[in-house]
C-alpha cells in the first residue's frame, strides 16, 4: 500500500542510525510539541503519505532522529500510525451511515475498496459488511434497551403511592 514506502523508510533509517552507533536519548519535553504536530498532520490527513524527510523537514529535524522519537513516542513508526487511523477512521465511518463501501474507502485514504477489507480484516478480523452489521445490531439492542428502561419507568411511577 501507499503507506509502505513511508513504514519502509522509518526502518532504513533506524537501521542507519544503529550501524552508525548513534545513541538512543530520550525525548526531551520540548520536543514534544514537534512530535504532536507530526501525529496530527497524519491523524487529520488519511489520505496524504508524507515521507519521513518531509515530516523531519517540517519539524526542523533530522529524518533518523524523526524516525527513532517518533517510535519511542507512540510505539510505533509513522506508517503503522498512518495504517491504524485509516483503519480507525474506515471504522467510524461505516458504524455511521451507509455510504458505499468504495466511498469510504477513498475518503478514509485507501487505494480502493479491497485495500480496505484488507486491511479492517487484519486490524479487528470482520469485514467492511460485518462491522456494519455488527453495528446496527448493537444500535438496535441499544435503542430496544432504551424502551424497555422507559417501560419500567412507567410502570414505576404507576405503581408508587401518591
């Protein structure tokens, strides 16, 4: 997928920055700022794949530093951060509507529908229908729970002495 080549890239450069001896410091909290504004342009922006060498540049930083600091952050590498809010996103979108399972996949930054069951089946193992099945029983439980709580309510209050 499109993310690879960004996934691929935090990985050449941890490999870079292990054979070169580099030293593995922490992130210090100024640096923190710098790492949020990373996360969000990924989080808000599924469908754009910036590079490491981007992300680094816009931070001001060097693209092996980027790399390892943005891993010891948040425990993954850029790409795996990307994948998992395209999934996450695929997620609320479908639980919310009916839009057609192409659409979705296109505003949620996957190269095509396929592309997303894919993916939706390796991140929580359903797929696109199942996961919309899944959630229209639960609304429907929901909302029958909801009714049966105002029954009681009635019937409660019938029952009480005045």
């Amino acid at each position: 997928d499109d993310v690879s080549m960004l996934a691929i890239e935090a990985e050449v450069q941890e490999l870079l920055a292990r054979s070169a001896g580099a030293s593995d410091p922490s992130v210090r909290a100024s640096d923190t700022a710098w790492l949020a504004r990373a996360r969000a342009r990924l989080r808000d922006d599924v469908g754009n794949v910036p590079g490491i060498a981007e992300l680094a540049r816009e931070a001001g930083l060097h693209p092996v530093y980027f790399a390892r600091a943005f891993r010891r952050a948040y425990g993954c590498s850029p790409g795996d951060f990307l994948r998992q809010r395209r999934v996450e996103a695929a997620i609320v979108v479908l639980c919310a509507g009916s839009r057609p399972l192409a659409e979705v996949a296109g505003t949620c930054g996957f190269a095509d529908q396929s592309h997303m069951s894919h993916s939706l089946q390796r991140a929580i193992g359903l797929s696109p229908l199942q996961l919309r099945r899944l959630s229209r029983l639960q609304v429907a439980n929901l909302q029958e729970r909801r009714r049966h709580r105002a029954q009681a309510a009635v019937l409660a209050q019938r029952d009480m002495p005045a």
